[in-house]
C-alpha cells in the first residue's frame, strides 16, 4: 500500500479549474468558504481520486480506470491486473460483484502501489477507502473556513483540499512522484 514518503506535489500540473454557476448562488450559502480555485471536475481530470471514509476498499470502474490510467501511463505509472473478490454495496441499494483488481504502481522510489477493484459497470470514480487513507497517514482538518489535508505521502501539508462541485473532497494521483 502507500507506506512511503512520496515527495513534494507538482504544482505545475496541479488541475484545470472547473467551478459551475451553480454554487454562486444565494442557495448554497455553505459555499462560501470555498474559493473558485479549490473546485474542480473528476470529468476533466482523471487523475483525481475522491477520499472516501465509507469506502472499505478501493474501487473504481471500469471506465474511469481506463481514462486514469491513459492519462497515467505517460507520467511513468505502471499497471498489473489480478483476479479477486469483493461484493459491494451501494448508498443506493444496488450491489456489485468484483473478480478483478488492478495494481497501480506510482513512479516513486521506493516503488509503492495501491490495489484498486474494478467495478464492470457503471462510472464510478476512483475512491480511495478509508483503509487506504490511513496506510497513507491522511489527517483531515475540517473546520468552518474549509478543508485541510495534511499527508506526508503526497507532500500535503495543512493544504487547503480541492473539492468537487458536490463536495467530495479529491487529491490528485499525480502527486505521486
């Protein structure tokens, strides 16, 4: 799992911002504490992964695995596939088998990895399980003027967490290096 110091993020390549008129109204006065730089789309960055504390595995589908790792390859990210099994369910009552996870390998030194279960169907975005999170010494600070992520495995320290329009709280895979 993540057990190792990663280095610094690469703030050169940090996100394409993407804040939607929608949160500028009076409605979503809880909004307030959040800047336009800290929104951003999982449609436009593959690399981002949602830090999920209801997650008790790591899981993506099929499809946002196939564009993060298009997007991944190129930055030195290895990938292996191997057979498991996991049964999930959803928020929603729906439920999911999984014969199928993938090995992502960061391009770090020392080399650390991530197993991630591949849901065939749907599109759900890569989650990061509160397992995970913990193997990567993840403290959240949340408090009323935002959320702060410290994570010496991605170089964050108190740094202001990147959100999506509907709140999720995201890092990008691409701090990895």
């Amino acid at each position: 799992g993540f057990m190792e110091d990663c280095g610094e993020p690469d703030d050169g390549t940090l996100i394409s911002v993407s804040p939607t008129a929608e949160n500028e109204t009076s409605e979503n006065q809880e909004w307030s504490f959040l800047s336009r730089e800290s929104i951003v789309s999982l449609k436009d960055n593959p690399l981002l992964a949602i830090l999920d504390l209801g997650c008790t595995r790591s899981m993506a589908s099929k499809l946002a695995l196939d564009n993060f790792m298009k997007a991944a390859r190129p930055l030195g990210y290895k990938f292996e596939f191997f057979p498991t099994t996991a049964h999930f369910s959803f928020a929603n009552s729906e439920t999911a088998k999984v014969s199928t996870s993938v090995r992502v390998w960061f391009p770090t030194t020392p080399p650390i990895y991530a197993d991630i279960c591949v849901l065939d169907q749907g599109n759900v975005p890569i989650l990061l399980s509160l397992h995970q999170m913990k193997n990567l010494g993840t403290k959240l600070d949340l408090n009323p003027k935002g959320i702060y992520i410290t994570c010496e495995a991605l170089g964050l320290r108190n740094s202001r967490a990147l959100q999506t329009a509907s709140q999720h709280v995201v890092v990008d895979l691409r701090w990895f290096h």
